[in-house]
C-alpha cells in the first residue's frame, strides 16, 4: 500500500514537534534539570549537565526546526517506502495454450 508522503511528513513533523514543545514546558516549568538527572541516571550515565534557563525564542526555534525536520524525515521514509513497493513483482513465465490441447473444444 503506497503512503501518502504529506501525511507521513506532518506525522512524523508533528510527533517531533510535540515531544520538543513538551520539552520546553518542562524547562520552562523547572522541571528541566531534575528530568535531565533522571533520564542520565536511567541510562546509567555519569556526566554533568546544566539545563540553561528558558529562553523562548530558542524554545520556538527548538520546535519549528525539529517539525521541519521530522517533516522532511518523514516525507523521505515515505518515498522510500513507495519506491520499494513500486517495483512490479517477478513475474513467472506462463505457457502460451495451444488451440485444441487441454481444453474441452478440443475433443
């Protein structure tokens, strides 16, 4: 079944989008840094890492660039996808009938 690619672009665009807005209500809340501690510790990860203070304008950069890219990711996919079902599957030789062999005319 072939996808539509601007379904899969605003999709995939809008999924990214959202994930990145949630992000940057949670920095904006405060949360940032104790989520950050917790994802790293999850991951068993040692390092040191300072959540900047919310900036909106970096917040609104953070979102449109990564639902523009999740757009375009997801446009791309979907093409690929299309591409590989287009080819036209092998076809297998068939045997041509001959007029009065095997059919019930023919008797």
């Amino acid at each position: 079944m072939r996808m539509n690619l601007n379904t899969a672009g605003w999709t995939l665009g809008g999924f990214f989008g959202l994930i990145h807005l949630a992000w940057a209500l949670m920095v904006a809340a405060g949360w940032g840094q104790p989520v950050a501690d917790l994802v790293l510790r999850l991951h068993f990860i040692d390092l040191q890492v300072t959540i900047a203070p919310f900036n909106a304008g970096a917040a609104l950069l953070l979102v449109v660039l990564t639902t523009i890219s999740g757009f375009l990711g997801g446009v791309v996919l979907a093409a690929l996808w299309n591409l590989s079902i287009a080819a036209p599957a092998p076809r297998t030789r068939r045997r041509r009938a001959r007029p009065g062999v095997g059919d019930a005319h023919g008797l």
